[in-house]
C-alpha cells in the first residue's frame, strides 16, 4: 500500500504522514516513510532529534549512489543515462531506521522543462514507482506543500492520496486545486484528512464546504501536538485524543484497503 499525504503548507501532512507511519510500524506492518519535501523534515515529527536530522544526506545528493545506478553524474542534462536504475536495495540500503519505520529522505526533484531528465529524476521516480515488493509493505510519503509536485510526477503509482485541511477555505481551495489536478493525473483513491479541528461543530463546518470529497477523518488540534514540534518529540505519542483519531483514520485505510482487494 502506497499512500501520498498532500495539501496546503502548514496543515498538519508532516505530522499525519509520520504518525500513520508510527502507527504501522506498531502494528507490524514493515513502514517506509519517504519524505518527498524538498524542505525536509519527516525525520523530526518520527522523533529523531536536530543533529540525527541533519546527518541525514536526501538521496538527490548522494552523487555516487546517483553515478552509480544510472551511470551519469548528478545534473548530467543531455548525458546518456540509464532510464532503468537497479533502486530495489534502496530503502534497505539508503534508509535510516526511526524507531521501526524506514526513512528515506528524497530530496529534491527538480522541475525542468524537458520533463524532468536528469539522472536523479529518473532514479527517483523510479524509486517512487518501486518501493513497495510485498502486500504487507506500507509506503508513507510526505510531499511537498502544494500542487507544483504533482505535475511533476510524485504521486503517480500511489493507492492513495490524502489531502490534508485546516478548518479555513485557504487550505479547503488547495484541496479542490489537487483534486482537479490528481483527476488529469488518473489518482482516483482520493481522500480529505481534516486537521486542527476544536469542535464537533466546526468539523460539520469544514465537511459542507467539501462538496464532492471522501472524508476519511479528522484530527483534534492539540497544544501537545504543537509544543512537540518545539520540543523535539514525536507528536504522535503525544496526547491520547490525538493518537486515537490516528487510529480510526487508520482503520478506515485499511477498510478501504481491503475492499480494493475484493
Ligand atoms: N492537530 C494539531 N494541533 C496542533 N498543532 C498542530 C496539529 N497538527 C500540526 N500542528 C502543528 O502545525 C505545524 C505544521 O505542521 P506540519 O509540519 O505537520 O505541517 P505540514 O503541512 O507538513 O507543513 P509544510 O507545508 O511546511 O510541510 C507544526 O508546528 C505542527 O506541530
Ligand atoms: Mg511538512
């Protein structure tokens, strides 16, 4: 299972991504968290702190690793390159374990011109398109805020992907803006996660302005959850009512998941 968590910037996608990651990786399930921000910061919301985070090198830059697969140097525009890089070591080989999820920092894919041929494109979408081998297997990526990345590419090959909301139409237009996008693109499992939600009331609120998209839950906002980004612990242990709306988003995955099989 391949999810995407897109959306606004500033609206909780780090912060779903790693503790559906979390929760997984709890269950068993063996987790790869891609972080696919090019302002990277997926390793800290699953817990590691300033100085692990910043030993961490995105794959875009590991230029023997990019020389290697697909036999051009990082950047070689116009130099013959490989289209098919070997990339089904590399979560294993490249990745960083975080408390039983696999990390593995993207980097930046570049927006071009020419469709984006470059080796270290090729070799992450390609990665992309490959990382998960077994039915059990759960890829979780945190994009970019946005829609720009979806035209690049990032979010083909995933079997889900979930638009976080804050209650508020700026994030609610965005949601409407990748949802039109993700149709040109063929995306058809298309969720709405809303976040920092304070009331019941204002959950029904943001729900009728989000004519024609599937709600798979919401997220309580949580005092816990901000302090954790300032303190360096994961937000999702963070507070009880918050980790249970993880798990019932969860479960309504893995219900949809399953009728997908059927
Ligand atoms: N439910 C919540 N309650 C309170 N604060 C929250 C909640 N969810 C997220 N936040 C806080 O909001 C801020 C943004 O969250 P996060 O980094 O997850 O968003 P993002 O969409 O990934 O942002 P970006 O677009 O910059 O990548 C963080 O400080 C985070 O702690
Ligand atoms: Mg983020």
């Amino acid at each position: 299972m391949k999810i995407a968590v897109s959306g606004k910037g500033g609206v909780g996608k780090t912060t779903l991504a790693a503790c559906l990651a979390k929760y997984y990786a709890q269950k068993g399930s063996k987790v790869i968290a891609v972080d696919a921000d090019p302002d990277a910061n997926l390793a800290s919301a699953l817990g590691l702190d300033m100085e692990e985070s910043s030993d961490l090198v995105p794959l875009t830059d590991q230029k023997e690793l990019i020389e290697e697969r697909t036999g051009a140097k990082p950047g070689g525009y116009g130099a013959y390159f490989k289209l098919n890089p070997k990339v089904d070591d590399i979560s294993q080989k490249f990745g960083v374990d975080v408390g039983g999820v696999r990390l593995l920092v993207a980097g930046t894919v570049k927006a071009g011109g020419s469709g984006c041929y470059c080796p270290e494109n090729v070799l992450l979408k390609r990665l992309f398109k490959y990382l998960v081998v077994d039915t059990d297997e759960v890829v979780i990526m945190d994009m970019e805020a946005g829609i720009e990345h979806l035209g690049r590419g990032t979010c083909e090959n995933m079997d889900m992907l979930i638009i976080v909301i804050e209650p508020g139409m700026r994030s609610v237009q965005t949601a409407f803006a990748v949802k039109k996008m993700s149709e040109d693109l063929g995306i058809k499992s298309l969720f709405i996660v809303a976040n920092k939600i304070k009331s019941t009331k204002e959950f029904e609120e943001v729900k009728k302005r989000l004519t024609g998209f599937s709600i798979l839950g919401q997220m309580p906002y949580s005092e816990k959850v901000r302090e954790s980004d300032l303190g360096f612990f994961s937000p999702c242990e963070a507070d009880e009512k918050f980790k249970k709306a993880i798990m019932e988003i969860a479960e309504k995955i893995d219900v949809y998941t399953l009728d997908q099989k059927e």
